[in-house]
C-alpha cells in the first residue's frame, strides 16, 4: 500500500514536472516571438523613417531604388539583393548590391577574365530584360506572392552557375507593389552567416517591401505634382504673355467701330488677333489659327505676330506680306504645325478692304441694307494656303488681293473654326449658316454688342456641351 501510493506520488511529481517544463518552453517561445516582433517593428520602423528622410531629401527613382536594396540587405543580413521593375510584361533589375546572381546564367568563363567581377554582374543584372512569369522574380511579380527557399541548392526553380560566388544558397523573393498596382520585386540571396533564411526574414522581407512600395509610389507621387506645378507656372506665364500680346484696345479711327472677343479652349489658346494702325487712313486686321494648343502653339503665335506687325509696315498688299510671313515661319515651325491667317487692310479714305487668305475660315461681310430693306451678307472667298506648310514658289502663286468696297453701314466679321465648329449634345456643328444668319440679326447693333451676341448664341446652341477649340471673333463696322 505504502508502495503504490509513493508511486503515485512520484508520477504526479513527474506529470507536475512535465506540465511545468513544457509551460515554460511556450513562455519562453512566446518571448522569443515577442522580441522578433518587437525586433521586425523596430527595423520597419527604421526603414520606414529611412524612405520617408530620402523622399524629403528629394532623391531620384534611381537613388531610392538604391537605398532599399542597402536597407534590405541591412535589415535581413543578407550578403547581395537586387530590385527588379516591372515595365508593362517586362522586368528588368535597376538596383543591385553585393554580387547578385544573374536572372539567366553567365556564359561560361566570362567572370574569370574579368576583374571588377560585381560591376560586370551589376552591368548583367540591369541589362537583362525577362518576362513577368520567368523565374522566381517573375513569377512573385505574376502571382503578387512572396517565395521563400530555404535550401536553394537542392531547388530546380534556382538558376545554377558556374561561378562558385555565385552559388545561391537560400533566397527570398518578394513583389513590391501598392495597392493593384505591382512596381516589381525585390530579391534576397544568401544570409551573412551562411545559414538559410527562415519564416522570419521573410515576414521581414515582406513588410520591407511593402513599405517599399509605399515609399516609391509617393516619390512618384510627389514628382507628378512637382511636374504638374512647374507646368502650371509654364502655363500661368504663357498666358500672361498672351494677354499681353493679344491687344485689348484698337486704334481710333474715324467712322470705325472695332471690337473682338476671345476664348481659349485651354489656359493658353493657340488663336491669334491683331489691329493695328498702318497709317492716318489705313488700318491693318489680322486673325489666324495655330495648329495644336497649349504652350508650342502660343509661342508660334507669338513669333507670328511680332513679324506681321513688321512686314506690314513695309509691304502694302497683304498678300505680298503673307508671302514674306510663309518664308519666315517656314524656319520657326516643326514639320506637323501651320498657321492658318487672314491679313486683311481697311482704307477708310477709299471706302475700300484689300484682304488676302492663308488657309483660313471665310471672312464674311454683312451688307447695308439694299433697296428691299434687308441687310444681306456675302462669304468672301479667295485662294490661298496655310504658313508653313509648302515651299515659297508653290505658297506664293496659292495667295492673291481680293479688293472690295466696304460702303457705309458694311461689317466685316473675321472669326476662327472654334466658331463653326461648336457642336451641341446631339453633335451638330453651329456652321457658317447660322453665323450669317446671327450677323444679319445683330447688324444694327455696336461691334462689342455684336462679338457678345455671336457668343451668347453659340452657348445658347451648345448648351452644356463642353468647349474643344478656340473662339475668336473679330468684327469691323463702318459707321
């Protein structure tokens, strides 16, 4: 009896025991685990601190890329680690430090002949181009899945060289990515202890290139917005040299009303027109349409100006000086761009318009009334082409005066192809007819009236349909 029961003491000490041990072995785990964690928070943190201090600095995509590869290589003691970015299908690595093994194996002997043999990796590395599906890089940017090999000698999926420093002993590859969008993957080769990396350097290896991820995508971030305010000052200045150029008060001339209105699509409008005086009875009218928009088509705008003023005062016929004009373009513009231009001189001596067109939309003229009562108008129509489209011997023969009497109570009406061509919600395009029409309806108003009234018709008909070109109106009433 006395047996049995100092057994049953003796098993109840040992199962006490057990019990005991194995709660301090899971204590003793856990702690460990806490101290990794711990361990993991600390080195995120510190990369995290690292990006953001190199984002402030205002470091390159390049550079970036640079200093995770160090951070990582820092953080998991890897011995090299290299970023590949993702291009479209295409991967290609962009940052490497240590040798890192090439994506695809190095022809045999090429390393033996070379001396500064981690610049010649290096140079491999970032002049390889591979799918996104290839290789283990590939397919952790495919999958969007992070790949651990511990033993990487014995894995079929691991590249072999011949190369003893090349040797991949384990590795970790993980994508780098924000959100949907996959920028591409960071690989690690090697731990400096010449272990195997383990669950942990893993999970490290993923929150790095998580943050990594973040960090990259504000650096892009942050240089659109720098891109976009640069253009935005670009774009504020061109528009102040446009005002600038662009004339908000006309000669006084006697029995001539004269009045424009303008109305870029964009900040800065590729339309352009001019009133000038030539002398006491002449005055020079000009409008024209650059092609395309934005800042090239009003610094063309502008060069097209500032020779027309000074080719009018030398030459009398506007055709003779929209020849001279096509010479002087035909050397500023690039082989895609044109101006399309009427230069048109009023003689209020002689009663008289001389005008001359290059390409561009139909003048129109709106006639006193006649005998009937009605006011009429008439679409001047002449020859001629576009600056800077054709050589001088086949421009010059194109363009030609066209002399008519501009009596009393006649209106001349110069506009821009961004009149016509406003569409409404169902696609129709305003047209010259209508137009006509508005001009004959406001021909016993001002010409400021006038130029208000064409807009105010035009949004009428367009409604809510949004505005694709530039609007010019220039129009010239002889009182």
């Amino acid at each position: 009896m006395l047996l049995v029961f100092g057994m049953g003491v003796a098993l109840g000490a040992g199962v006490g025991w057990f019990f005991w041990w194995t709660a301090r072995r899971e204590i003793v785990r856990l702690d460990e685990q806490r101290q990794m964690l711990a361990q993991e928070k600390l080195i995120v943190f510190d990369f995290v601190h690292s990006m953001v201090a190199a984002i402030g600095e205002g470091v390159t995509r390049q550079e970036l890329f640079e200093r995770v590869v160090h951070s990582a290589i820092l953080s998991t003691g890897a011995l090299s680690a290299c970023i590949f970015e993702r291009n479209g299908d295409q991967l290609r690595g962009v940052a490497v430090e240590g040798l890192f093994p090439p994506h695809r194996p190095i022809p045999a002997g090429a390393l033996s002949r070379i001396s500064t043999r981690t610049k010649f990796v290096e140079q491999v590395l970032k002049s390889e181009i591979f799918k996104v599906g290839e290789g283990l890089v590939g397919a952790s940017a495919k999958t969007g899945q992070g790949i651990l090999i511990e033993n990487a000698l014995d894995d079929p999926r691991v590249i072999k060289h011949d190369d003893p420093s090349l040797e991949v002993r384990s590795v970790i590859v993980v994508p780098i990515s924000f959100r949907d969008r996959n920028i591409g993957a960071l690989a690690m080769v090697n731990p400096s202890d010449g272990g195997s990396f383990g669950e942990n350097d893993f999970s490290l290896a993923v929150s790095l290139a998580e943050q990594a991820g973040l960090a990259i995508h504000n650096l892009d971030l942050m240089a659109t917005q720098i891109e976009k305010n640069k253009l935005d000052v670009d774009l504020n200045l061109a528009h102040e040299i446009q005002n600038m150029l662009l004339p908000k008060e006309f000669p006084e001339t006697p029995n001539l009303q004269v009045a424009t209105i303008y109305k870029p699509a964009q900040k800065v409008g590729g339309d352009l027109y001019d009133v000038f005086p030539i002398d006491e009875n002449r005055l020079g009218i000009a409008i024209a349409d650059v092609s395309g928009k934005g800042i090239p088509a009003s610094l063309l705008m502008a060069i097209c100006q500032s020779n027309l003023r000074h080719l009018a005062r030398h030459l009398g016929s506007p055709a003779a000086v929209l020849r001279q004009l096509n010479e002087v373009m035909l050397g500023e513009m690039k082989p895609d761009m044109f101006v399309t231009i009427i230069y048109a001189v009023l003689d209020m001596s002689r009663n008289e318009l001389i005008l001359s067109r290059g390409g561009h939309e139909l003048p129109i003229i709106v006639h006193a009334t006649d005998r009937t009562g009605q006011a009429h108008s008439e679409f001047l129509s002449s020859e001629g082409m576009a600056l800077g489209m054709v050589p001088a011997q086949i421009f010059n023969d194109a363009v030609a005066d066209l002399t008519i009497p501009f009596a009393k109570g006649d209106v001349l009406t110069l506009y821009t192809d961004g009149v016509t061509e406003a569409v409404n919600a169902e696609g129709v395009e305003f047209g010259n007819g209508r137009l006509a029409d508005v001009l004959r309806s406001l021909r016993g108003r001002s010409s400021q009236e006038m130029t208000q009234g064409i807009l105010d018709r035009i949004q009428l008909f367009s409604g809510t349909t949004q505005q694709s070109d530039d609007f010019t109106v220039v129009i010239a009433k002889h009182l």
